[in-house]
C-alpha cells in the first residue's frame, strides 16, 4: 500500500485514517519504494494507492509514478489499485487510469441524506460527480459503506440503495481506531455486525444476478476453500506492508502516521529480515502465537485466523502502549456468519443427496439460488 498523503479535504465523523497538514510524497520516494523493492522478493505485488485521499497527489505524480512501478517492476507482474473519495478526480486522471486499467474503490455510506450525516455535508454530490467522471472512461469504480452504531438501524434503505443505483458494495463496521479519544461513539457492535452480515446473506441470494457483496463473495470463497481470502482472515504479517509519505515502512496502512509502528524506511533498502526484527513486527508476531492458542479450538481458525490484528491491539492505559489483549473483537461477528453459511451448506448437500437418492429434484428449489451458487462465482 501506498499512501502519498494523509491529507484530506473531507471530514469524516468516524475517520482515522486522516491527517491535516500530512506531507504529500515525492516521486523520489517511488523510485526509492521500486529501488527497494527489485530484490526484496520475487512474488507479485499488487500496489493500491491509500491515504488520507491519494489523488490529493496529483496527476503529475502519477503520471510519473506509475510507469516506475509497472515498468521497472516487471518481473514482479505489479497489478495496480487505488482508494478515493473521488473528489478530486478529472477526466486527465481518469484517462491516466484507463490506461493501466487500475480499479477504483471508494466510499458512499448509502443514501445521501444517511450518508452526508455521517461524512459531512456535501460529500456525497462530489463523490458521485466524480464517479460519472469514473464512469465516463469506463473505469470499475466499487464501493465501501461503513456501518456505525447509528446507520445500522437503516441497513434496508442502504442496501437498496446501491441494489437500485447499480452500485457494487463492500462493506466496512466502523471499528475503535488506537489514535482516537473517543474510539467507541460510532463503533458497530460484533452483534450487530454479525446481524447484519446475514441480512446482506439473504439478501445477496435474493439478488444475486443484479448486485456483487463483495464481503459475501469472500465469506463463502473462505468457509469452501478453507483458507482466508483477505487480508482480514489470512495471516498478513509479512506479505502486507504499507509505505507512508515519507517513505516509513508499517505492517499495514491503518497504522500510517504513528511512529511507533514503523519497521524501517525504502530509503535504506531493508531486507525482509530487517523488517521482520522491528518492534511492530515483533508485536503482530505475538498475535499470531496468541491466535494459534487461544483459538486452537475453534472450527473457523483456518480460514478465519483471528481477524485484524489491528482490531485486537488495545492500549494499556499505564504504559501507553499498545498490546495484544485477545483476537479480533468481532470475532462474535465472524463466528455468527461462518456458522451460517456452513448450517446453509450442509443443508444444500444433503437436499441435494436426498433428491439424488429418491431420483426427484424440485424445481422450486433448483430455481433458487443457494450458498454454492456464491461459492463458485467468480471475484
């Protein structure tokens, strides 16, 4: 993940991933980001630009950035990516990005009336004036809605929302942040968030051919093939890093900013075992452990591994430091959803067996779609 700037010109309530006055990085710290990055392994990378808002960078900036990583990376087959409230987009970046045929996501919370209460006044026109730009040039643009503890109680009228408008959704439940004094106000509970993953379940089967949840895509990709396929659910340490304005290394964008989380910079060219020798390494290291025991029982570990070693770190109000404390709090949420789909499964494959056996097959339920019909969707 790249990160040329926490800046950004919104004011979401619930945000943490923002920084005013932050830095914009320089192109020379892209060449140093590939310089670095030419022996560091040989797996593909996919670079996704993050911030604060990314395209606060400029069209310049990635006019020049881009074909360093494409081109001076090849060996790597660099897949490319980015993360934007589209405010700033124009038909020149628009253009640009056609060119690499780089995917955008962004964020809307929902109708504009739920969504502007909760990103702040006049975010939702820009961001959809943007997407038309987006569109114009046939960019993939989706979308994440973040639900809080208070648009929970409209989730119908957000689904629909995007189910009406032909909006791809992924969604997010908004989480404490570790620089925030407040870090509880707009947090969605791991019940509530459980509930509402199987509503969208529901609603998905309901809506299949005219809607892509991207969560449910991935929930059910994780219980069939038994193994995360996000970063959430996987054991991310070491195969995620994310490179803040300055050319600081973290283990993830979500700590950008916060120096104690700093494993190193591209500038001195690290190798992965430096990396893996610095104090944030050390520490996402332990949760793994802790995960290996603490949920060596559970039926979901494989694909689920504890969630967000982000979400797990808590404070430690004596030492102000941040510690490892127990997995993912919606580890709840996790559970309640891994169980569904697995309860819907079986039930599938022994309807399925049973009509086999009495050589019947119904056509009511062939006409509906069913957990598998998830499961083997392509994402």
């Amino acid at each position: 993940m790249i990160i040329p700037t926490l800046g950004c010109p919104s004011n979401c309530s619930y945000c943490w991933s923002s920084e005013e006055g932050s830095p914009v990085m320089s192109i020379e710290t892209i060449e140093e980001i590939v310089n670095w990055l030419k022996d560091f392994r040989s797996e593909p990378v996919t670079f996704t630009f993050h911030g604060g808002e990314p395209l606060l960078a400029g069209y310049d900036f990635y006019k020049k950035a881009l074909p360093l990583l494409v081109n001076e990376l090849n060996h790597l087959k660099p897949a490319l990516a980015i993360q934007t409230n589209l405010w700033y987009m124009t038909d020149e970046l628009a253009e640009l990005f056609a060119e690499y045929k780089i995917p955008i996501g962004s964020s809307l919370d929902g109708p504009e009336e739920i969504n502007d209460y909760q990103r702040g006044e006049g975010y939702f026109e820009r961001t959809m004036r943007g997407y038309e730009i987006a569109k114009a040039h046939d960019l993939k643009v989706s979308f994440i809605s973040t639900f809080t503890s208070y648009s929970i109680d409209f989730m119908e009228d957000i689904f629909n929302f995007f189910l009406e408008n032909d909006l791809n959704l992924k969604l997010h439940p908004s989480l404490p942040s570790l620089r925030d004094e407040n870090p509880e106000k707009w947090a969605l509970s791991p019940e509530k968030y459980g509930e509402l993953l199987i509503y969208l379940l529901d609603q998905y089967l309901e809506n299949i051919d005219r809607i892509e949840l991207k969560n449910i895509d991935h929930l059910c990709k994780n219980v069939f093939t038994r193994r995360g396929t996000v970063c959430t659910f996987v054991d991310c340490m070491g195969d995620t890093f994310a490179v803040g304005p300055d050319g600081s290394i973290y283990p993830c964008y979500r700590f950008v900013g916060m120096p104690e989380y700093v494993m190193g910079n591209v500038h001195d060219h690290p190798t992965v075992e430096d990396l893996e020798k610095s104090k944030p390494a050390i520490l996402l290291q332990e949760f793994k452990d802790h995960v290996d025991t603490e949920c060596a029982d559970c039926n979901y570990i494989k694909f689920c591994r504890g969630g967000c070693p982000y979400n797990a770190l808590k404070v430690n109000n004596e030492t102000n430091k941040a510690e490892i404390k127990g997995v993912d709090p919606h580890c709840t949420a996790y559970k309640i959803i891994f169980k569904e789909i697995t309860d819907r499964l079986n039930k599938e494959f022994s309807s399925s067996a049973s009509m086999m056996f009495h050589g019947s097959k119904s056509e009511n339920t062939q006409s509906k779609p069913g957990i598998m019909s998830i499961m083997l969707k392509p994402i």
